[in-house]
C-alpha cells in the first residue's frame, strides 16, 4: 500500500513516496479512504477522486534527463536551395564560436527565404549539436506549445501526465541545465516575447527568423537577408521548371525582373507555369492583365497561406493599430521603388505620426527607410496597388484613393523651372514616370496630367525629345477626356507638344498642329490674347 500525494480533509499536504512498482500517486483533489496501486491502475475507496500514478522519472532532476537518440523536429530540408553562401557562412561563423548564449537573428520581408535559410543552416549542422529543435514563435502561445513539446520529446512518458504549463518550464529548466543545443525562434513577431526565454535559459545557441528588423540591439547580432541576385533567382525558377521537362523560357529573366527576385515569388511563378504548362512569357502577360488573380494563385496541393499576398496581409494586420502605415504604403506603391523622397509624404500627418508609421513599416521589412528617402520592394508595391475585394488592406475605394494622393504629393513638391531647382527634377522624374506607367489615360487626373507637362517641360529642357513628347502626348489625351478639346488647360498642352515636334524638327508634324493650335486659340481666346499672339510668333519661326 502506497501513501498518497494529496491532502486528506483537516491535515496538511503529505510528501509524495512510491509504491513497490517505484511510481508515484498523485491526487487531483482532495480525497478519503485508502489508495492501492497495482501494475495497471490506482483504485480509490470511499468518495474516491480521480487520480494519477506518475512516473519516478517525473521527479527526476533535469540536469540527469539525457536527448533520446534521433530527437529533432527539423522542418524538411528544402529541395530546392539557391545562392545564400554569405548568409550561410556568417551563421557558420557567429554560431560555431565557444562560450555562453549565441543568438542570431535573420530578418527580412515576407517571402525573402529567412526560414528556409535557417533550415537549411540547423540541417547542414544538426550533427554539431545535442538537440536542434524548431519552434513556430510567432507568439507567446506558439513558444510556450513549442517548449512543452520539447518537454515531451525528452521524457514521452510526461506527455499525459504533467499540465501544458509545467511541460513548458521543464523544457526551460532542461535548456538553462544543458549545452550544446540549437534551438530555432522561427517567424518572431515581437523581440519581448522571446526574451524571457533567452534570460531564463543562457547556455545554448539561438537561431531567430523575423519580419522585424529593429528591436534586436539587446537580444541578438542580426543578418539583413536580402532578396537573390539575377542569376540565382533564374537559377531557383528553371530549377523548379525542370521536372517538367523540356520548356520554352521566353520571358524567365524579365519575371524574376517584375517579381523582384523575390525567392517565394519566383518560386510560386515557376511552380504554377510547370502546372499550367505556360511558358514564363505568358505568366508576365497574366500578371499584368490578371494582377489580383495572380499574387493569390497557388498550385495543385500548394500551401494557401504561404502566397505573396497572404503573408503582406498578416503583416499588415499587425499594423492595424497604425492605420497611416498602410496609406502610406498604398500612396508609396505608385511611385519608382527606390529613392523615394520622403518629402513626397509631407502633410500626409504631423511629423511624429509620419515618423512613426514609417518606423513601423520599417520594422516589418514593409521599406528601408534613411533619413532622406524610402525604397519599397517592387512586388510590395505592386500588390499593395492591386485591388482585392476580400482584403481591407486593399480594397477599391482605398487604392484609387492612394492613386489621387500620390499624384497630389508630387504635385505639391514640384519646384519652380528655376535651374538651381534642376536636381530636384532629377530626383522626382523617376516618380513621375513610375505614375504614368502604373497608370491610363482612363484613370489620370487633371493633376496628374499637369505632373506629365512638368516632366515633359523639364525633359524638353535636358535635350530629351522623345521622352518629352510622350509626356506630353499622355497629358493631352488625359486632358481632351477631361476638359474637352477647347479647353485653355487642352490648347496649352497642345501647342506644347507642337512645339516639342518643331524641337525635334519633325516640322512635318509640328506645323500642322501649330497651325491648327493658331486657330484654336483665336477661336477661343480671340486674336489680342498673349497665348494667341505667342503661337504666331512660334508659327512663324517654324516656316524660317
């Protein structure tokens, strides 16, 4: 007969001991009558509660709990690996050294490859280490289910025994007890959330995938994973291609151009093109007639969750709380992806607010942000312009919005055509042609048909013919549809053009249109008004 680890009524609680089998009884609550044990079950007498034989290993000291052979959780090693060997050696370097706790951090946007990356690294690695074990933490839940599943790898036999919560500090006690391990902090959403555990247990090695690029100066030394360089990221795409056989890569280049050489991105197009039997070429068609339709696809048995526009989501979910960040990125989505000035954002809010949101975007790898500009990946971009009924990150009325303020921010940053403002121009062009690519002569505005007259301007001015006339050739049409043919806005913009013509010296284009602008403005404006008198005088030098 065992004594029993409980209380009974009116004495106080008694030490646990063991039966002759060596296991201990435990009590759920409080109990009356007399417990046996034998080699099955625990029977109880008399207003008996459930109760639990545990284990003598339960009360085994941490420090004396040794790795079962062949425990490891290791997501598959990625079949198909590209490029990285910077990255790799650096994690080579930084978590091979002696000493106490090691973190390293990978951080970087969504889709960049941080988690394939650190498979790839604890595989390549897994026999320098005790454990490796791999936690999902994007939360503190999702840490606390990975611990205690660490607890109940190392000792199956606490699995049904101890609560959720001990297995969880066991597994901490085991770690702060023990060297040699790797544990892998996969998918981090907040440095705070992990750094009771790195306290609590100091002795092993850290390797943390994050969005978050900031917040780890106290925590961890960081690497910056960028996207793959040209090569690699054609090299990923026929890579996937190639089970399928033999296939036309018409196109290949230029869609790891459009994608941003973006690993996830490359990889979904060529696994869709393979499922399609389409050659690249088309998928470049399909993106750009089908844009929302695309970013969402995923391919037979293929993972819902892990498309482009789903992970952005997330991310943008975690900045609902902000919702500035996600103007911004919408208003930021139709300019160039690079050098961005952030004067383009003035007025959006007050300083502090404006600061803030773009910190926080930079935290999530959403932009890289210095003190002068922005850059925004050209895929972030291009999803966060494309509309989606079913995501209110991206609905309609919210991106045709963001369309009109991009066009207002650059209009209201548009110097004088003073040469000392020339660097200015320089800076903006860029972001003007962007708008005019992402856009139609269906959906400019008055505004951003003025923006492509400046442009043009300018342009004219740096010796740029045919640039300029195609400037000015968008505004006049966007400006016929708007205001009509006789206009004032419509004449300037005409004649402007005609002009750009006489420039070139396509005097076979130039005089037609200056003679037909001559007649519009005495027909509108009469023959005494400035804008009358001026196209007489371009007329007739036309005819010199």
């Amino acid at each position: 007969m065992s004594k029993i680890t409980g209380r009974r009524r009116g004495q106080p609680q008694s030490l646990p001991e063991t039966d002759p089998a060596g296991r201990q009884i435990r009590a759920d609550r409080d109990i009356t009558g007399i417990a046996s044990s034998g080699d099955r079950a625990v029977n109880i007498q008399n207003r008996a509660e459930q109760i639990t034989v545990l284990p003598a290993e339960v009360f085994a000291p941490v420090t004396e709990v040794d790795v079962p052979p062949g425990l490891a959780n290791l997501p598959e090693r990625p079949g198909l690996f590209v490029g990285r060997a910077a990255e790799l050696a650096r994690l080579d370097a930084a978590l091979a050294g002696p000493g106490g706790v090691v973190v390293q951090a990978v951080h970087g946007l969504g889709g960049i490859g941080k988690s394939t990356l650190a498979t790839r690294w604890a595989a390549n690695n897994a026999a320098r280490h005790t454990l490796t074990w791999w936690i999902t933490a994007d939360s503190p839940a999702g840490i606390d289910a990975g611990l205690a599943s660490l607890a109940r790898g190392l000792q199956p036999a606490l699995a049904n025994v101890l609560p959720a919560e001990a297995l969880r500090d066991r597994a901490a006690q085991w770690l702060a007890s023990h060297r040699g391990w790797l544990m892998v902090l996969d998918n981090v959403s907040n440095p705070a959330e992990i750094a009771p555990l790195l306290a609590q247990a100091p002795t092993g090695r850290y390797l943390i995938t994050s969005r978050r690029a900031t917040g780890w100066h106290n925590l961890a030394e960081t690497v910056n994973l960028d996207v793959l360089d040209p090569a690699e990221a054609l090299d990923l795409l026929t890579r996937v291609l190639a089970p399928a056989g033999p296939r036309d890569l018409d196109g290949a280049m230029e869609l790891c151009t459009e994608l941003g050489f973006l690993p996830l991105a490359v990889e979904q197009a060529a696994a869709y093109i393979a499922q399609a039997g389409i050659t690249p070429r088309k998928y470049l068609d399909l993106l750009e007639d089908y844009p929302a339709d695309i970013y969402r696809a995923t391919t037979e048995g293929g993972d819902t969750e892990r498309t482009i526009t789903r992970i952005w989501h997330v991310t943008l979910d975690r900045l609902a709380d902000e919702p500035l960040a996600g103007q911004i990125l919408r208003i930021l989505a139709w300019y160039a992806p690079d050098a961005i000035p952030r004067t383009l954002l003035d007025g959006l809010a007050n300083p502090p607010a404006l600061i803030s949101a773009i910190g926080h975007l930079a935290a999530y790898s959403m932009l890289t942000a210095t003190p002068e500009a922005v850059t925004v990946h050209r895929l972030v971009q291009a999803v966060a312009r494309t509309p989606e009924p079913d995501d209110r990150h991206r609905d309609c009325d919210a991106i045709d919005t963001a369309r009109q303020q991009a066009e207002t921010q650059l209009a209201a940053a548009l110097p004088d055509a003073d040469p000392a403002h020339r660097p200015t121009w320089r800076t903006l062009l860029p972001h003007i042609s962007a708008l005019a690519s992402r856009g139609s002569p269906d959906t400019d505005t008055e505004t951003s048909a003025s923006l492509f007259e400046g442009a043009g301007v300018f342009a004219l001015e740096q010796g740029q013919l045919t640039l300029a006339a195609e400037y000015y050739q968008r505004a006049l049409t966007s400006l016929e549809r708007l205001l009509g043919s006789d206009h004032p806005h419509t004449l300037v913009a005409r004649h402007g053009l005609a002009v750009i013509y006489r420039e070139a010296g396509d005097l076979g284009r130039a005089i037609p249109m200056l003679e037909q602008s001559l007649a519009d403005y005495q027909r509108v404006l009469g023959d005494d008004h400035p804008m009358t008198m001026t196209a007489h005088n371009i007329l007739a030098t036309a005819h010199m």
